[in-house]
C-alpha cells in the first residue's frame, strides 16, 4: 500500500476556497492510497511551521512527498519540506501550480535548483509551465494536467446568449477583479440588461476594493462571497458567459469547471491560459487588463450566437480529457 505525505494550504474550512491538496488527495485516497496532511492552519507562519514538523514526522513513514508548489511566499514552504526530504532521501514530486514560476527560477536560481533539480518529478499541470522548466534546463518534469470529476459538471445546452456574466476567483490583486467591473460597465452602454456576478473569498483585500470601484462607476455587481463547488455549479446555470480577467494563471480549476458547464470562456491571454485554451476555437482570448477587447468580444457572441454556442460545446469535448478518470491513469503509473 502506497503512503503518500501531501503538503499544500488546505485552508477552505477558514473560508478559503478548495486547492488541490484538498481534492487530488481526495483522489489519491479513493484510489486506495493512504494520504496524511498538512496543513490546515489558517495563520501562514504557523501553517509553515506545521508543514516543517510535520515532514520531520513522516518522512520516513511515506513512500512519496507531494508539494503544491507557488511562485509567490507559498514558495518557501515547498523549498524547506523539500530539503528535509532530501535529508530522509525520501522521493518528493513538487506540482507546479504557480503561473508566475519562471520569474522565481530566474529570481533564485540556486534555490530552485535545489528544490526542482532534486526532486523525483516536477510535475507540471500546464505545457507552459512545462516549457518553461524545460527551457532552463530540467529534466525531470511530467506533464499531468489538474482534473475534475466531470460527472458534477452538467453540461447547459443554451438555446440563446444573453449578456449575463460570471466570474469565479479569490478576490486578489493578480486576478484583477476591477477589470471585470469595467467590462460591465462598457456592455451596459449596448445592453443595459448586462448583469454580473462575482463568487469568491476575499484574499487580500480586493473585494473591498472591487465593491468600491463598482459604486464610483455607478454599477451593480452581486458579490456572493465564498459559494460551495455544487452552490456555484448551481448558480451558473442562470448565466451565459464566464469571464477570466487575471494578470497571472496557469491552469485554472475555475476555467476547467465553466467549460464543463458549457460557459463559453473570454480570458485574458496571459501566462499558462493560452496553453489550454485556444483563442475562436475553444475560447476568445484578448490582452491583459484590456476590458475593451473582452467586452466587444461578447459583444461580437451575442450577435453571432451560433459561435457562441460553438464555443461552448468545443469546451466542453476538450475538457472531458481532464477527468479524473482519464489522469489518474497519468499519477497511477507515476507513483507505481
């Protein structure tokens, strides 16, 4: 029986939403393997302090360590349990989650030579995080995508498209909430009926800010906070488009889960977006931060409804290659 340590922020009961530690370990356990955790507090140096012990605690105990590995201070704890697993010489496989990685690898690259160069796998959910780490010289990279369990996701045949927008994310200043607002703000001129709803914990304030920036342009936006994965999949049957405004990606979950929805995807074409989605084929893709270009671009949809509709069952044939019953195919052989 395979045991597995898996390190990442399983914050949601805090109010945060759901990271991969919290659902491919999930995964992991229902395929039979035997998974403990950490960590689950919701102060970060404590979280750290957590992780550090608890790898102390179980790293000779585990056939494998997984990390969720981030560009951002999430970084720090991934580079530490990894180098306490080297002195166990316990395998450990870092999953490349932050869509801002290649600026660390640059930034640090002693660092990240230590923690990538040494690891069993670096395993990349995107082909851009892929390329990138293959660029600077690694080797040791599986490319297994992030997945989802496609029987939650109902697929919506809609019969016409109507500007009713939706947007799912933290609230935080690398997702760029405000441009969403702005994008309302500019289809209300042609369709005074456009109406947008934003579902989402607040991580670093931007909510607050986002609120306020919709009162100073006088429009009105339904905030939902944090909705459960079945309240929003709930909720999304009421719209028609799902919009993505981030400054930095990888490979959303949020994206993967509107396409399965059957939502047609307008995203900013930054970091890993345009290694998953293709711009008029399975999604419209416009440039960071250009809330013009993504409101004419709905625009464009509702007046030529049947691309829309087009997009709409192109995201969903091209996401079912990511259910959980196709890529854990891809961890199974991995771990084996």
């Amino acid at each position: 029986m395979i045991k597995l340590l898996y390190i990442g922020n399983a914050i949601s009961k805090h109010g945060y939403n759901k990271t991969t530690v919290e659902t491919l370990g999930k995964s992991f356990e229902e395929e039979g393997y035997v998974v403990f955790y950490t960590s689950s507090k919701k102060n970060q140096l404590l979280r750290l302090v957590d992780m550090i012990l608890t790898t102390f605690k179980y790293a000779k105990k585990v056939d494998y360590i997984i990390i969720d590995t981030y560009s951002t201070s999430s970084f720090w704890y991934a580079f530490l349990c990894s180098q306490i697993a080297r002195v166990f010489q316990t395998k450990y496989i870092p999953i490349l989650h932050g869509g801002d990685l290649p600026k660390r690898l640059d930034s640090h690259p002693k660092l990240c030579k230590m923690l990538f160069k040494n690891a069993f796998k670096n395993v990349a959910p995107s082909n851009y995080l892929l390329s990138e780490f293959a660029k600077r010289g690694f080797q040791n990279l599986e490319y297994i995508p992030n997945s989802i369990e496609l029987n939650n996701y109902p697929f919506k045949v809609r019969k016409s498209f109507e500007p009713k927008l939706l947007w799912v994310r933290a609230f935080a200043t690398i997702y760029n909430p405000k441009m969403a607002v702005d994008v309302l703000k500019k289809l209300q001129v042609r369709f005074p009926n456009t109406s947008l709803t934003m579902v989402g914990p607040d991580k670093d304030g931007s909510m607050e800010t986002t609120k306020q920036y919709a009162k100073q342009l006088d429009v009105e936006v339904c905030f939902t906070n944090r909705l459960s994965k079945k309240e929003w999949i709930d909720l999304s049957v009421n719209y028609d488009f799902f919009i993505n405004t981030t400054h930095f990606d990888n490979t959303p979950i949020s994206v993967m889960e509107a396409m399965a929805l059957g939502l047609p995807i307008i995203s900013t074409n930054v970091g890993g977006i345009p290694f998953l989605l293709k711009n008029n084929e399975n999604a419209i893709l416009v440039n960071d931060n250009d809330s013009d270009h993504m409101a004419n671009s709905i625009i464009s949809l509702i007046e030529n409804q049947e691309i829309a509709l087009l997009l709409s069952k192109k995201g969903r044939v091209f996401v079912e290659q990511m259910d959980w019953t196709v890529v854990k195919n891809q961890w199974i052989k991995l771990l084996s």
